[in-house]
C-alpha cells in the first residue's frame, strides 16, 4: 500500500523532545539527566531506539544552552541528530521534524518518544510498527485504564465516568511525516494547546489508533518513578526483554 502515491517502504524515525527541566523531580538538573543504573535516563532511552534494528535515525531536541548533552555516552553517535529545542514540548518536536526535512520523505514515519520512558522494549516497537504500517492515520501506545474514576466538583464526586473508554496515552506516538508536521503547524496557527502529537492530529479530524503495549514503558516524572524504572529495568533484563539492546557509543 502507497500513501499519497509515494514511497511503498516508508522509514521509521525517532523524534526525541529532551529540552524539558523536569520541575517536578525537584533535582539538581533535568531529569533525562538523572542517574538510572549505569546511564543515565536520556542514554537508557537513546541506546533503546538505537538498537532498534528498523531505526532510520533519531532527532533529538536539546536546549541550546543544555550543559549536559556533550558528556552523553551518545554524543557523537553518527545515528543521531541533534536541534533546538522549543518552550513547549510541541514545539521541540515541530523543530525536530523540521530538521529532518532533507532525510525524511512525506509517507515516512516518525515516532516521538518521550525522553523520560525509558523502559521501551524492542517488542513494543514492533508492535506499534507492525500495526500501523499501512494505517491511514497513525496511532499511538497506551494502556486501558484500570481504576475507576470520578468526576469531582466543588462539593465532592459528581458521578463515576465509565472508564471502558479511557486509555493513559503512551509513547511512542507514530504518524506520517508530513501529517504530523502539518498537525502541529495548525495548531501553533489556531493557538491550540497539544499536549501531545495525538491530540493535533485529532484537531485536524483524524482518529489515532490506540494500540495496547506494556505497563512497564512509565515515564518519569516524580523522584519515586526513577526507583521504579530502575526495577523494570531490571527485570527485563532478567526476563530477557533487553538482550539485544547493546549500550554501545558507535553505530
């Protein structure tokens, strides 16, 4: 299947927004820069994706002025490239695709992951990549909501929502080149709030498909998740998940 009428082997690209602070870990520094076993959390996630063998490239989006970058064991991998980074996680990512302009080809794919997941398996991946692969639209991982919820106004619950439609929104996120980079370029043109790349595709009328991946791929946000993914990370190891993740600086 073609899309557009282009390229019937379409790519697979990583976009990377890593120029966030991490406020709510409270720390000395951002938190894709915190120590998770040997690496830090910024090189778990890059040596994951590296090492996935249906990788094209990975752009990653840094702060100009982000000190800790250069001492990256990644720093100059020849499979990644870097840009600026945005105020806002959309417009990292609307950087990104930019910057590969002149690599990535209209029906290709890209797929942002967030910079503080590190627990990504290769078995995700594929999962995702296979799905989708001919999809009209894109989609993204997730998981279907397990507790149920409440709706609460100012005087206490209101009623309980029916959690048989609410899924937690993962990443990966993958969509097409170009949709995407025409998703976020309206948004910005609307004044949209997108907290993610799902949402500006849903702006412009499309329905992502959410497909079910694993419930250890967290990200991290408060001090107590980076004990957590130090654990799955661990048992993937022990279960054999990562054996063909290699943490190597060359390509």
């Amino acid at each position: 299947m073609s899309y557009s009428g282009l390229s019937v082997t379409p790519r697979f690209w990583f976009v990377v927004p890593a120029a966030g602070v991490g406020a709510r870990m409270a720390a000395d520094r951002p938190k894709q820069y915190l120590q998770l076993g040997s690496l830090t959390v910024l090189d778990h996630t890059l040596s994951r994706l590296l090492s996935f063998p249906r990788t094209s490239g990975i752009q990653l989006a840094v702060s100009d002025d982000d000190p800790y970058w250069p001492h990256s064991r990644f720093f100059s991998h020849p499979g990644i490239q870097v840009c600026s980074g945005g105020k806002e996680r959309a417009d990292s990512v609307n950087n990104a695709l930019k910057a590969l302009r002149d690599r990535a080809d209209a029906s290709d794919w890209v797929l942002v992951h967030d910079v503080a997941r590190p627990c990504i398996t290769h078995d995700d991946l594929n999962i995702l990549c296979d799905t989708l692969k001919d999809h009209p639209v894109g989609g993204l991982l997730g998981i279907p909501l397990a507790d149920t919820l409440k709706w609460v106004g100012a005087n206490g619950v209101e009623r309980t929502v029916d959690r048989r439609y609410i899924w937690r929104a993962f990443t990966p996120q993958m969509f097409r080149y170009e949709k995407l980079l025409d998703a976020l370029a309206q948004a910005k043109e609307r004044q949209q709030d997108v907290t993610d790349e799902a949402s500006a595709i849903e702006l412009l009328g499309f329905s992502p498909q959410m497909i079910e991946g694993r419930a250890d791929n967290i990200k991290i946000t408060r001090p107590g998740d980076l004990e957590l993914a130090e654990f799955y990370c661990q048992q993937q190891e022990i279960q054999g998940i990562t054996k063909d993740i290699h943490y190597k600086t060359n390509g």
